[in-house]
C-alpha cells in the first residue's frame, strides 16, 4: 500500500475512536493515559491549526527509541563532538539578527533572515510550545538535551533549505521530510490528520503528490540532524542545497502556485 494511503488509513483509525473505546484500548496496550493523550492532542489541533504545543505532545508521545536511535546516530557524526561542546548553541545564532543581516547576500544566514522577517517569527517561537507539550517525565542526558532542544530551534531552517513554506501544505511536505530524517512515526500521524483536513478542504488537491515528493526528499537528502548550521549559515544557500543534496520541491511549488490562498510571505522567501 502507498504510504499516503497508509497515513490516510492510520487517520481514518482515529477519527473512529470513540471516548468510551479509549479505555479499553488503554489496558488492551498497557499504556495508561497515553491513547487518551493522543487523542485529546489530535481533536484540539483539529480546532485549532496554531495550537503547536498539541505537535509536541503527539511526538513525545509517539516517539518511542526515535530519540535515542537518532542521537547514538549523530554521536558518530562529523561534528558532533564540536556542537556538544560549543559555548554557543544554535540558539545564539539564529536569534542574532544583526549578525544574520550582516551576512552575504544570497547565504542561508541571509535566507533564514528574510523568511522569519517576512513570516514575523522569531527563533525561540517553538521553545514555549515545546516545554507546554512535555507530559512525561523523560530523563534524558544532558547532551541529549542539548541535541533535541537544537533539532526543534533548526525547524525553520529546515523550511528555508528544503523550499518549503509555512503554509499547510508546505508544513504537511516538511513533516514528510522529517520523518524521513527521525523516524518519529508521530509525524506520519499528523501528516495524516492534515491530509484529510486539506483533502476535505480542498478535493482536487494533489496533495499526495507533494506529501510523496516531500517523502523522496527525506529519504535522499544528507542527514540534517547532524549539520553544521552554525558553519552553513555562512555559505551560499545554493551551495548549502548541494551539500545536502535538496532537490527543489517543484511539485509542492507548481501547487501553491496556482493557489493565492496558500502562498504565505514565506513561500518566496523559502524559494
């Protein structure tokens, strides 16, 4: 089965969950409480798209060794012995607008600049919904801590080398691209909620073109979680997409394209 059908199926699946099967599915799975978390996360995004602290619970929850999987991988990385043990997080960065302004023109710095202008973000805008989503109590080591909390602040990067928007198709496409690079399957589960919203919405959307496209993606591009933005961020944006080998999405951009309603500032600042 095509993995948009799968994702489509997972969600069909919940959306047929009713309040008094949770209990049961609860001691069937002998996980107290974390069904009903998912479920309560998945119906309060629905009513509201914004609410991203209702993502993080959806990840934390569904995470299972994703976590500890990606970060034995990223120990072995290139530079991961010097981002461990940086002064600087990547967080110092990416807030310093006066040193991103200052770069070249035409560098991811000056990219990721433009697009959080135009979008009016900020570099810690996920940090509140993150720690809002934390409902277990996981005890991580601190250079784990060090390696998650950097891989939830390079989130818009990730929008600026890949090409995608912040719009709801272009975060759907992104998800796709991140699951690829994490294996958290809470990402599929949300791509699924959003596949079903915009195909409600929208019909004759090709949505499962760009979600495949955004799959493809993930699974050729270099590795991100182990990139070395503080370096990149200095680098042509062009040669940075070669170095990690990003294809441009040009399904995801023949698609907003013909849709004024989903091209956010963002869109041509992502470009």
């Amino acid at each position: 089965m095509p993995i948009v059908a799968c994702i489509d199926a997972i969600v069909g699946a919940w959306y047929k969950l009713k309040i008094d099967r949770v209990s049961r599915l609860e001691k069937i799975m002998k996980k107290p409480g974390k069904i009903r978390r998912i479920a309560t996360a998945i119906s309060k995004l629905l009513k509201d798209k914004e609410d991203t602290t209702q993502v993080f619970v959806i990840l934390e929850a569904l995470a299972g060794k994703s976590v500890e999987r990606s970060f034995k991988r990223f120990k072995k990385s290139p530079h991961a012995t010097k981002i461990l043990s940086a002064e600087k997080p990547l967080m110092s960065y990416l807030k310093d607008r006066e040193w991103l302004a200052s770069l070249p023109e035409g560098s991811l710095g000056q990219a990721y600049y433009k697009f959080t202008e135009v979008e009016q973000i900020t570099a810690d805008g996920l940090v509140e919904a993150s720690e809002q989503g934390r409902t277990l109590d996981i005890d991580l080591p601190p250079q784990a801590i060090v390696y998650t909390e950097r891989q939830r602040d390079a989130h818009d990067l990730w929008h600026v080398v890949t090409g995608y928007g912040r719009d709801p198709l272009g975060e759907l496409a992104l998800l796709a691209v991140t699951w690829r690079q994490t294996g958290n399957i809470g990402f599929l589960l949300i791509i699924g909620v959003g596949y079903r919203v915009i195909g409600k919405a929208a019909p004759g959307l090709k949505i499962g073109r760009v979600l495949r496209e955004g799959f493809r993606t993930g699974a050729k591009a270099q590795w991100l979680p182990a990139a070395d933005w503080e370096t990149l961020l200095t680098r042509p944006l062009s040669e940075v997409r070669e170095t990690l080998t990003m294809p441009a999405p040009e399904h995801y951009r023949q698609t907003v394209q013909k849709i004024p309603e989903l091209q956010t500032p963002g869109f041509v600042a992502a470009e």
